[in-house]
C-alpha cells in the first residue's frame, strides 16, 4: 500500500451497538437476549471492565462439544480470552493487520479512557477499506482528467499562437505532424512513441515564434546573418515545450530535427543514428511538405520533384530507411499528409 495513502479510523466503521454481561451470567440469559435482540456477539466484563466477547458460533461450539448446561454454564467458562482491543483512533489498514496477524474475526474498541465503545470485524473494515479506496481512486481519476484537459489546451494553445505568428508555419506543422505519425505507424512504432514523435512534429517550428517576420516571410534567398538566425529556431522550439512535463519525450526529438544523416546538418551535427529517431521521420516528412505547398520565394514543386529530391538525398540529408518506408506510403496514399484533418482528439 502507498505510504501517502490514508484511510479512516476503526471509530467512524464500529458497531456502537452492543450488550455488556457480567462474566458470571450464565449462557442461557445470554442466549435468550443476543436471540430476542437479535445480535451475534455480547462483550464480557467483570468489574466493568472488559475481559472477553462470546459469539452465536463459538457459544454454540463449546456448548455442544462440552455438554454443558447453559443455566449453569457461565460466560467467563466460554467466552474467547484473553481480549484484545483496539484504539477507536486506529487506522482501518493498521487494524486489519493486526487483527490478520492474531488471527481474530472481530474484536472490542476501546475509549482513550479503556471504555468499550464498539465492536468491529474484518468484514467491517474490508468494506470500509474498499469504499474508502473507491473514493480514492475516484479523486485520482478526475486530478488525471485535470491534468490530461490542461495538457490538451496548453498544446491547443501553443499550436493557435503559432498559426497567428504565421499561418503557413502553423498549418506546415499540422500536415508534418500528421505525415510523420503515417510514417510512424508504417514503420511499425509503438504508440508511445507515435504519439511523442506525433507531438514533436506539430511544435518543431513553434521557435520560429522568435524569427522576425521579415526573415520568416523574406520572397528572396536569406542573407548569411538571417539564415543564421533562422538556424536558432529548433533549439528555441525544444526550450518553449520543455517546462511541459507530458513533452519531455518530445523535446530532442525537437531540438535534432535539422541534423542531416551525414553530420552536416544543425545545431549539433549529430550524425546517423546519433540523431533520434523521430527527428530523422520529421526531417522527411518536413521537407517533403515544406517543397510540395506555395512558399513567398518559389511554388510549389511537383510530388514526383520533391521524391526525385528525396531519393537523392537519401544517406546524405535523410535516413535511407526512413526514405524507404517514405516513398513505399506515398506509392500507397498519394494525399497522405497534405489534409488539415487535426489528430489531438486521438493522441492527448
């Protein structure tokens, strides 16, 4: 059991209903009320104090197998001793262990002042125990629910502030997203990673927040100084998701997603599988939609350029198996990552 989990104490799950006898009553008396009253368990006392319980079932078993009158058989012959009691303030997961290790069906609860107050079985606590875990598990549940809505609006909001700095960039990212996660599934990844690489694709541009307009929407070929400021935009990405915990997965497959398969790409020139997986799919699918759709500098070419294009560079920009993979989906689906069709609902 977690340690942070708490459960109630045995005081608010007792029975407060209950029968003291003197334990020089006899079994025939006792009988007659737990029978009229009907109870299944009396407590014992002698000078007040407890000393004992008696039960239908253990009253009857001792009867029988000692043969004993009941007018003249008394409690203190058959009752079960010597007693043990619990604190009324004792938590419901303590006295279950302790009632499991003594190997006792019921017992007494006492006051802080040694009064009996109530008794208690292990029925009464495995039910409370299992209402209170229900209650529990119901609270975890709706913080999970919390949690999982507040992630889908951050990301919700990430992506809008996105569209409104650059529409084009906005709308890129979605169908790069949606193309690297057909990728993923073709290369047969397991969810978790669909939906980090799914997630990864979506926001690898969202540091071109940080570019200035003129740079990010220049019709002309940039100058070495805006080129370099444009290089800063995958390192900026990985830093603006970081503080989301549900993203850290994301966040180098963010950062490497303009590495080349031969070391030559940026910020850190990581080479073959040194750069994660999921940035060599989004590399692909990336640059594929960036020279298939209308750029201010140039149209958009045709698929069969853009795939002469890729083929090229496979082993040089791309990951040949990625390439493969790529080419084989693109036989099948020839729309594939050009609708606008939004996947969060599945994937957060």
């Amino acid at each position: 059991m977690d340690n942070n989990f708490q459960s109630d104490s045995i005081k608010n799950h007792m029975t407060k209903s209950f029968i003291c006898f003197d334990r020089g009553t006899n079994i025939f008396t006792i009988a007659g009320t737990m029978s009229k009253k009907h109870i299944s368990c009396v407590v014992i006392t002698e000078k007040s104090a407890p000393v004992g319980i008696i039960t239908e079932r253990d009253m009857v078993k001792r009867m029988v197998a000692g043969a004993r009158d009941p007018r003249k058989t008394l409690a203190g012959d058959v009752m079960t001793s010597p007693l043990f009691c619990l604190d009324e303030d004792t938590d419901l997961i303590e006295a279950q262990q302790i009632m499991h290790k003594k190997r006792i069906r019921r017992t007494i609860v006492t006051s802080k002042n040694g009064n009996v107050i109530g008794l208690i079985t292990q029925t009464d606590i495995s039910k409370a125990l299992s209402t209170t875990l229900e209650s529990k598990l119901h609270e975890i549940q709706t913080i999970y629910t919390n949690v999982r809505r507040l992630f889908s609006d951050t990301v919700k909001a990430l992506f809008f502030t996105l569209d409104a700095k650059d529409h084009y960039t906005g709308t890129h990212s979605k169908q790069v997203s949606i193309l690297a996660y057909a990728l993923c599934s073709a290369m047969n990844l397991d969810h978790q990673s669909k939906r980090d690489i799914y997630l990864a694709a979506l926001f690898h541009d969202i540091g071109k927040i940080r570019v200035r307009d003129l740079v990010l929407n220049k019709p002309g070929k940039l100058l070495d100084e805006e080129f370099d400021e444009m290089k800063v935009h995958p390192t900026v990405s990985a830093a603006i998701v970081k503080p989301i915990s549900e993203l850290k997965r994301s966040i180098a497959i963010i950062r490497h997603h303009h590495e080349w398969y031969n070391g030559k790409g940026y910020p850190r020139g990581l080479k073959g599988n040194r750069i994660p997986l999921g940035s060599r799919i989004i590399t692909v699918a990336d640059c594929y939609n960036a020279m298939t759709t209308d750029r201010p500098y140039r149209a958009a070419m045709k698929q069969e350029d853009a795939l002469h294009i890729i083929k090229s560079m496979s082993g040089i920009q791309f990951d040949p198996e990625v390439v493969k993979v790529f080419l084989e989906l693109i036989a099948r689906r020839k729309d594939i990552g050009l609708g606008t069709r939004s996947m969060l609902h599945k994937l957060i």
